[in-house]
C-alpha cells in the first residue's frame, strides 16, 4: 500500500494531472477499494447512480482485454500523433511509452453508464463526476490516472468479451498504477479566459 498523501482538496483539485506513466507495483485490494468506494460518493441525476466499474487486472479475461485495448490505444495516439503533428517532445514520448506498455498497465477500469432512457447529449453528466472523484481518491492514496476514450475503438470486442449489455454505455477507460513522476500542477488557461460576469464575453474585474 502507498502512504495516503496529505494533500488538501484544494491542492489536490489544482496539482492531479493525467499520468501515464506507471511503475510494476500492483494497486491493493483494499486500496482500490477505497479509491472505487469514492468514486461512487458522486452526484448523478436524481441519485440514480448509473455509473458502474468493471475493474481489469490480471484475470484471463482481463489479460485479454487488455490486449485489445492496447491496440486500440496504440492506434489512437498512432491516429492523433499524425492528425495533431506532434514534434518529439517528452510529452510524445510519455504517450508513446504509455501505449506501448499499456498491457502492463496495472489497473484498468471501464466506467460504464446503465441508460434508463434514450441516449442524451447530457448523460454523461451522470458519470463523468465519478471519474473526477476516482482520480483524486487515487491521488489522495497515492496513485495516479488517466481517463481516456480509446477503448471506443474496440468497444464491440470489449461488449462481446465482458458480457457488457447493449444497455450499458462505455463512457471512459480509466488507467491507475504507481505514478514513476510526480502530480501537477497543471496547465490551464488563464481564469479571465473562462469566466465571465454578467454577459457572454464580459470581462470578470474581480478575478
Ligand atoms: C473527456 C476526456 C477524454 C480524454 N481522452 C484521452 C485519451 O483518449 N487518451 C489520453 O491519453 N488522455 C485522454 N484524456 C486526458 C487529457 O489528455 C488530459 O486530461 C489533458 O490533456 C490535460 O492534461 P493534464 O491532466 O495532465 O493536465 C482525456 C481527458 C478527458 C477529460
């Protein structure tokens, strides 16, 4: 088990950035249990808690969903890194080491959605703060994450595999391990750029 770090909310909301980078050691039951017991402390419409976690560790299904979704991940940074024009840069090599690795990966979660109704543009609503929250419980134990959406590439392989119902959206892949660098802080846009007062596009002087 990693010591929990005594980070505050708040420095845990400005410094937990994506990471990729994962040293062998394996996630805990008894941590992952905490960080997925978190997770479902999220709000949703209603308190419906649609949101749902299929964990993929070392189980043969798992091994073998993790080797479909590494050739997903490989050709979604293979498809991005061409489409975006990424120069070599540590950030390049991060993403490519990442997916190369990615069967090595030592947890990998499929946050899913039960639709109770029509598909909406606005259901994820309902699981991405679940997302939010199993990222920073697994900062606040001392792990790290990345959510990412490049099991949509295999995401018929992954249903027929699993045993996921038609009912169920695949709405992120979240991968956890032991971060090998450290957390934030992060880089965003500057809050004036965000936020406005009073009107779309009026500048927020107390900012
Ligand atoms: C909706 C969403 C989709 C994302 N998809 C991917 C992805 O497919 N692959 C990936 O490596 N990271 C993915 N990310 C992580 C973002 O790239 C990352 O959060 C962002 O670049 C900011 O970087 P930072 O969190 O390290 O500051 C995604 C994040 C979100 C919120």
């Amino acid at each position: 088990m990693t010591e929990p770090t005594a980070v505050s909310l708040l420095d845990g909301l400005a410094t937990t950035r994506a990471i990729r980078r994962y040293t062998d050691d394996p996630v805990p039951d008894a941590d992952l249990a905490s960080i997925l017991w978190h997770a479902g402390r999220a709000p949703s419409g209603s308190n419906r808690q649609p949101f749902r976690f299929l964990v993929l560790r070392n189980g043969e299904r798992a091994a073998a969903a993790k080797r479909l979704l590494g050739d997903a991940f490989r050709a979604g940074w293979s498809a991005k890194r061409d489409a975006d024009g990424y120069r070599p840069s540590r950030f390049a090599d991060s993403m490519q080491r990442y997916v190369d690795r990615f069967e090595q990966t030592p947890v990998v979660i499929l946050v899913c959605l039960v639709r109770y109704r029509n598909p909406s543009p606005y259901e994820g609503a309902s699981v991405y703060p679940a997302c939010q929250n199993l990222l920073l419980a697994a900062r606040a134990l001392g792990y790290g994450g990345a959510l990412t959406m490049w099991h949509l590439g295999v995401e018929a392989e992954l249903r027929e595999l699993l045993g996921i119902p038609e009912e169920a959206a695949l709405s992120a892949c979240i991968t956890l391990g032991v971060p090998e660098g450290g957390h934030g802080p992060v880089q965003r846009k500057p809050l004036d750029e965000v936020v406005f007062d009073d009107a779309w596009g009026r500048r927020a002087d107390w900012l």
